[in-house]
C-alpha cells in the first residue's frame, strides 16, 4: 500500500512537471505588453536579461522576448537559443532580432513612412482576413529573406482597411513570419500603445491571436489601454455640461500644442519651414516658450506619428490660420470670461508684422492691394477660399475683441476680392501676382470664368453678402446671387469636387444661409433646404456626417489608382463609397457652422436636430490623451465610426487621418459649439459688433467706384 501511494504521488509529480506552462517575459516593465498581460491579469515571470529567461525554461512554457532598446539596438538571440526552442518545441515570439539562422537579414534599415501593416495569412481568422489594413507607425525594419510563413508584412498599400490593389507594385517586408514553433517579428509590435498602432479592434485580434497560439490557451483580453482616445464612448451618456466642457478643453489646446511661435526657437521654424512646400518636422517639445501671437502661430500637427507616439509638426505660418485661430481665442476668452491678448496679436502679425498683407499687397497702386498672401512663403499667391475665412475669421476675432481696429482691413480684403472675380463671380482655383501685373484688373473683372466648386469660392460669396447687410452696396448682393444661382443650376452633376460631394455642401451651406436673410424667397429657402437635405441623407445614428463619392459627381481627387501612388497626391479620407469615416477637416467643421446659420436663418426645427446631433457627435471625439498634452483637446481630421476609432485612408500628402489644424477645423468647431451653447449665430452678432459703412466710403475707390 505505502508503494502504490509513492508511485501515485510520482506519477503526479512527473504529470505536474510534463504538463506546466508558463509565460517567460523577457523586457521592461513599460512595455506595452507587459502592462496588458498585467492589467488582464495574465500571468507571468518577467526576466531582465534572456540568458536568465533561458535558464528557466522548459518544455511547455510560452516565451516573450520583445525589444527593450528598439529602435536603435535590435535583439542578440544566440543560435543555441534557437536549437533548443525548436528541439523543446517551445512556443516562442520574438521581436526585432539581429539574425536569424536560415533567414538572411538585410544589413540596411527601411524606416516606414506611408507603409502599413497587412494581414497576409488566414492565422487571424474570419476578424481579421487577408489583406486587413492596419497601422504601425515609424516602424523601423529590415528586409528578411527566405521567408515561407508570413503572417504579416508591411508595405505601402492603397485602401481603407483592405488592400485593395493587393501587394502589386511595392515593396513587401515581412513583418510576422513564423519558423516552426516561433513567431517572428522584423519590427518591434508590443509598442502597439506607445507608437499608437490603429486601429485598436484589429490590434486585439492580433495580440489575441498571438498570445493564444504560442500559450495554446484562450486568454481573454477586457481591457487595452488607448491613449489618445475619443473623449465619449458611442453610447455613453454625456455629461450636464459636456459641451462647455469641450470648449474649455478646444481653447485649452491652442496653448497646449506648442503651436504658437516663440522668438527663442524662430531658427528652429524657419529650417523646417523652409520654401513652404515640405513644411514638416520634429515635434515642438514642451520645454519650449509659448509665444504670445505676436510672431504668428503654426498650422498643426501632420499625420506622421513616430514610434514613441509624438506627431511630427507642420511647420508653416499660414494667414487663414491666423485669422481663424485669433477667431477661435477671442470667442473662448468671451466665453471663458477672459480676455485674450494672443488673438489681438495675432491680427497684428497676420496684418502688419508679416508680409502676408505688405508690398505689394499693401500699395495701392498694385492690382494685388488688399488681397492676403497664402503664406509667408507664398505671399504672391492667393486663393479665393483661403482670403474668404481669413477675413470671416478677422471679423468673428474683431466683434469678439470688441475692438474695430481691423473695420479697414476687413472691407479692403472683401473689395479686392471682389474686383478680381469675373463676370459670373468666380475667381477660379488661384491667383498669382505676377499674374494680375502682367494682366492687369480689367482682365478678371471682365472674364468669363464660371468654376464650380463650392469648396474654393463659396465663403467669397458669404463675405460678399456679410458686407452688402453692412453697407447695402448692390454690386456686392447681385454677384453674389447670380454665382449661388449658378450653382444651384448646375447641383450637382455639374459641381467639381475636389476630394467628395460632402465638402461641397458643407461649404455651400453659409452663403445660402445668408442670402435668405437677405432675401427670404421660396427659390432660396428651397436652394438652401435641398443642400441640407442631401448633406443630412448621410448623418449617420451618432450624428457624423459620411464623408460620400456619391454616383455621377466629378470628383478631382478620389480613390489611388494604385499601391505607387497611395500619399502621393492629397487626397480623400475613403478609397470606396460607403466607408464608415467622417471628416472633421473639410466637412463637419463647416457643416455645423453652416447649419447653424442655417436654423437661425430660417428657424427650421429639423437643421436644429441635424446641428445638435453633429455637435453631439464631435464633443464624443474630441481627443482626449494623458500622455500627448500636445493632442488633448484637439479634433483629428478622420474618424470612423464603426470602429470608434481615430482611422481612415491616409493617402493624403498633407493633412492625413492624425492631421490637427489650428485653422480650419479648431476655430470652426470651437465657435460653433459656442454659438450653439449660447443660442448665437454668426450673423446676428457680427453685425451687432461692427459697423464698417466708414471704411466702406473710404475704400470705394477699390472697386472703381
């Protein structure tokens, strides 16, 4: 009897040894990893060196070994270690090692920039299929060769989250192949929270997936970490005072984002400014001074996230960012109850101290007089569009200010805006300087230009019909009809849309808006409606706005034509119809501004429901991030929807999916929210602030009469 229990309690002991598993981490304590397996309470024994982790292992144990210096030490693995995974038959997965036996290494480093991951095997499943999209930013790897197993590699593909020209025509690096019983990753993934990987659901299949083939186990994953993330879930109850909440956190960011120029790095922006046409560089740290506005303030941040998550800056000093940032500081000093000297200052750079409206453009002797250069480094040309929110931003920042200093500028811009658009009241794409010299005014006062894209002329219009309400000048209320009714006239077959239908209309929007406060006819209240209508046919139940191609509408810029050509050109946040993704750029900015000039123009009950809900939608994702106080407050131009996630086509060569402006989408949202959480409008307050009908006599003369 003693010797049958001795051999039973053998027998368990010897079961006990052959059947343990257990996790061996081999990394620090800030992988991303690491705190996942923690916070899941998954557990683990960590080891600070692999020789340690070596020595403990045995057979049935899972095996971590990810990259504590990456990206600039890769991991030694010495050949031995390799044997005995493989005579163990351990499971194994590793990341960024130096070599690999049987699978040559290039000795060159490939540094990402427009490459994504992709999912190019079935060892996902039916969540994540072949050819899935997903992000891995700055990554860091070389090209492996031999490579039969390949889970996923990376490479520059086109679509929104499938490939949809497969992996033709680029260059493919494996990125997860596995050998036998060990995964192996070229790059580093468990820093799939720190370099900010998206989207999020894609990333738990694949660390799920992971974790259970090398543990053979299902672990379950509750919670993942996301950081920066929208501000509300999709369902979540909002609170009392959520959207004076948002505000506070918009106007907060201006001053949080590193954005506004200060003397003590002026070098600094003037390198990575440059000629303006590749404006981009490192992040603006927080240890830098914050200017006041008086030396200007940036565009925002590009697209670019870097592998320890910090974005890359765009380093260009433009004049609508200017006017609409001192718009957007003015009013949430209002708001907020105190008063902002940045935006006064900012008016003071963008017209004086800058030579955005000097030189020419401040003789008037010089067809360009009175108009606004695009940037500091392209004074000499103008885009219509541009001039238009540069002057609708100076006049919100004025009636803020309550300070009339700029009445004069104001009305020259407008005029000489107006003087060189054509018989029909288009100015066309652009303008250039040399142009209006060599041509002289007579030349586009009299041409015959008819351009119609809402997104480059419309907001003339508006301004056109803001200073008609002030002064009654005729010319003004007659070119501005007649352009809005030949757009109307040509809706929307005829439109050109530069990136999809959604950001003509959102932008059509305003100038209809106020031509019924000026003349409140069926034909422009039906004008107006039907622009609404189409727009809303694509709010979604959250209450974004799809951003849409829609069927026979001449789109300039819409799906890559191939992998080559994917961040090649700008370019639209969707690859096909029906992509869950709106646009916080081009699209809901305006459109919520517009919709509430809208409702306040016509008192329509349903564009009140419609601005609501998009004003409920874009406090839910505003950006919320602890560890990016650069980010947090901010509005990202794409967002989907479904995911709930900050995603989307990022083929745009400037102003991608992560992209922030400080002009554009900040100012537009911010005082909207403002205006709808004090039941104001645009309009009305404006012309309750300023009166202009004196410089209006004084600058006549612009127009020729």
């Amino acid at each position: 009897m003693k010797l049958g229990k001795i051999h039973l309690f053998l027998f368990f002991i010897l079961f006990a040894m052959q059947s343990r598993s257990e996790i061996l981490f081999y990394g620090t304590n800030s992988n991303d990893l690491y705190c996942l397996l923690k916070a899941n309470h998954i557990s683990f024994t960590s080891f600070s060196s692999i020789d340690q982790l070596m020595k403990h292992v045995g057979k049935g144990d899972a095996v971590i070994i990810t990259s504590p210096d990456y990206p600039h030490k890769t991991i030694q693995i010495q050949p031995v270690y390799y044997e005995k995974f493989q005579q163990l038959k351990i499971k194994v997965y590793m990341e960024y090692p130096e070599e690999i036996p049987n699978y040559p290494i290039d000795s060159t480093l490939h540094r990402g920039l427009l490459e994504r991951g992709v999912v190019s095997s079935g060892f996902f499943g039916d969540e994540l299929p072949p050819m899935s999209i997903f992000s891995v930013n700055d990554c860091h790897i070389r090209m492996t060769h031999n490579v039969k197993d390949t889970l996923l590699c990376y490479a520059k593909v086109a679509g929104f989250d499938h490939a949809e020209y497969g992996l033709t025509n680029t260059t493919v690096y494996p990125l997860l192949f596995r050998d036998q019983h060990i995964l192996i990753a070229a790059s580093c993934l468990s820093n799939f929270s720190t370099s900010r990987f998206a989207p999020q659901k894609s990333l738990e299949i694949i660390w799920s997936k992971i974790l259970n083939w090398i543990t053979d186990k299902s672990l379950p994953i509750n919670y993942w970490v996301q950081d920066p993330m929208p501000m509300y879930g999709k369902e979540e109850a909002l609170p009392q005072n959520a959207m004076a909440q948002s505000i506070q956190r918009a106007y907060n960011w201006y001053y949080a984002s590193n954005l506004l120029l200060d003397p003590s790095w002026e070098d600094e922006w003037i390198k990575y400014q440059g000629d303006g046409t590749n404006p981009f560089g490192p992040p603006i740290t927080g240890d830098k001074e914050i200017g006041d506005g008086s030396h200007g303030i940036l565009e925002g941040h590009a697209s670019r996230i870097y592998y320890d998550g910090t974005q890359q800056y765009r380093y260009w000093m433009r004049a609508d960012v200017q006017a609409e940032s001192a718009m957007a500081l003015a009013a949430g000093g209002q708001y907020l109850q105190q008063y902002d000297s940045v935006s006064a200052n900012l008016l003071q750079y963008l017209y004086k101290t800058s030579n955005l409206r000097n030189g020419p453009r401040n003789d008037p002797s010089s067809p360009s007089y009175g108009l606004i250069g695009w940037a500091v480094t392209h004074p000499y040309v103008f885009y219509g569009d541009d001039n238009a929110r540069t002057l609708l931003g100076t006049i919100g920042a004025t009636a803020f200010l309550h300070n009339q200093e700029w009445n004069l500028k104001i009305v020259e811009g407008i005029l000489s805006n107006f003087r060189v658009s054509g018989k029909h009241g288009f100015q066309g794409e652009r303008l250039a300087e040399g142009d209006l010299v060599e041509k002289g005014l007579a030349a586009y006062r009299d041409a015959e230009v008819i351009h119609l894209s809402a997104h480059f002329e419309s907001w003339l219009w508006a301004s056109y019909l803001w200073l008609y309400q002030q002064t009654h000048y005729a010319p003004l209320l007659e070119k501005a009809k007649a352009s809005i009714a030949t757009m109307m006239h040509n809706y929307p077959h005829n439109w050109r849309c530069v990136q999809g239908i959604q950001i003509e209309r959102a932008r059509m929007i305003l100038p209809l808006a106020w031509l019924v406060r000026i003349e409140d006819t069926e034909e422009h209240r039906a004008w107006l409606d039907r622009i609404i209508s189409d727009i809303l046919t694509y709010q979604v139940s959250s209450g974004g706005i799809r951003e849409s191609f829609e069927v026979n509408v001449h789109i300039d810029l819409g799906k890559t034509v191939s992998n080559d050509q994917y961040g090649v050109y700008e370019a639209p946040l969707i690859f096909n119809e029906g992509d869950p993704v709106t646009c916080s750029l081009y699209t809901s900015n305006f459109a919520i501004f517009g919709l509430n000039e809208a409702y306040h123009a016509t008192h329509n009950p349903r564009y009140r429901v419609a601005r609501d809900k998009l004003a409920d939608y874009l406090m839910r994702i505003q950006v919320k991030s602890d560890r990016h106080k650069d980010l947090s407050g901010a509005w990202f131009r794409g967002f989907d929807y479904n995911r709930w996630d900050y995603w989307g086509s990022n083929a745009d060569a400037g102003w991608g999916v992560w992209s922030t402006l400080s002009g554009w989408s900040q100012p537009w949202i911010l005082l909207s929210l403002i205006m709808i959480d004090e039941e104001n409008n645009f309009w009305d307050y404006t012309h309750r602030q300023l009166d202009v009908k004196k410089e209006m006599s004084r600058s006549l003369w612009i127009t020729g009469d």
